[in-house]
C-alpha cells in the first residue's frame, strides 16, 4: 500500500468514527467508577432504573469503572450491587440527550456485615485469666479430616480474637500457641453458618 493510500484510508477511518459518534445525539450515558471498602471493584453490578423497572444493567471493570450508554433522557435511579457488599443507590440521575452524566469516583460500597460470618473467642489460663499475644490460626476442614491454613489472629489486651469469613456453611479448625510458633488445637471446632 503507497503512503498516499495509507493516509487516505486513516484519514476516512477517522472520519467515519466521528460519524459514528455524532450519530445518536438523542440519547445520552452514565459513568462513574465504583470503590469498596475491601476486595476488588470488579464485576458490581450497576442497574439503571426508572422507578422499579430497570432499564439496563452493566458491571463494573477491574478498575470500578462502568459506562452505561445509549440511555433515553430523562430521570432515573441507579442500584450498585455485589454480594458480600451493602447496597448503594443514587437518585435522582438525569440524562440529557447527546450529554454524558458522569457520577465520580465517590460511589463506596462498604462491607454488608449482614453477610459475613463471624469465629469470635477468648484465650485463658486455666486459672481463668486472659492471655493477650496469643497467635490463633485459622484453618478450614477439607475432605477427610485434611485442612487448608487460611488466616491467623493475635488475640487482643484480653485474649479476644475474631476472624471475619464468608457465610457460606463450612467447618473450622483453630490452632493456638504463643507468638513463637509452638501450635496445639484448640479445644472446640467452631462451624460458621
């Protein structure tokens, strides 16, 4: 291909893409980029709704970023969801024909603790004093009596640990033993529900 014909063939590719865009000047778009609290901004689900009925719905890129295009004007409410997250909404959102309503990086979705199932235990001596600096390990029954490590705490200024964990029905095994290392089983298995 000569360069004459190179710049003329980009020169129409670019003119058809300004076509293409200044086509549809009677709808418009949404964008924003959704943040979370903890995890990953990827795959929130945005709806786009005109009272109760949704409209159209997309999901957010690995960055939080989503566009939702080629939307009628008008006024409408905009639902982000993603399991394990509180449930966000925004109205009023107006659309105006050939214009690009842009909500901002503001949108945070925070931990729904609703749906998190929490382990929660004390460490004492026998003689029923607390112990702090206790490390607690956390790890998940798998198969025959096998288990996978998942986490570990430090118990707090009165032997309290917590672990946070996903509600899905599971068995848990707890190991403790000093900051050291030296590991024995905890006495109960705990069961997230």
């Amino acid at each position: 291909m000569t360069p004459i014909k190179s710049i003329a063939a980009a020169a129409l590719l670019l003119l058809l893409s300004f076509a293409c865009l200044a086509q549809d000047k009677t709808t418009g778009a949404i964008k924003g980029k959704v943040r979370v609290e903890k995890g990953s901004p990827a795959d929130v689900a945005v709806i786009l709704r005109q009272g109760e009925r949704e409209v159209t719905r997309t999901t957010t890129d690995k960055k939080g970023d989503f566009v939702l295009a080629r939307v009628a004007p008008g006024v409408y409410g905009v639902t982000l969801r993603k399991p394990g997250l509180s449930v966000g909404s925004i109205e009023p959102v107006e659309v105006k024909a050939g214009k690009t309503r842009t909500l901002g990086d503001h949108l945070v979705l925070s931990i729904d603790e609703g749906s998190i199932a929490f382990i929660r235990g004390s460490v004492f001596t026998e003689g029923g004093r607390s112990v702090p600096g206790v490390r607690i390990e956390l790890a998940r029954i798998v198969g025959d009596n096998s288990i996978q490590k998942m986490d570990f705490r430090m118990t707090g200024e009165t032997g309290e640990f917590v672990f946070r964990l996903p509600p899905d029905a599971a068995k848990y095994r707890g190991f403790s033993g000093p900051a050291t290392g030296s590991e024995g089983p905890l006495e109960k298995k705990s069961r997230a529900r």
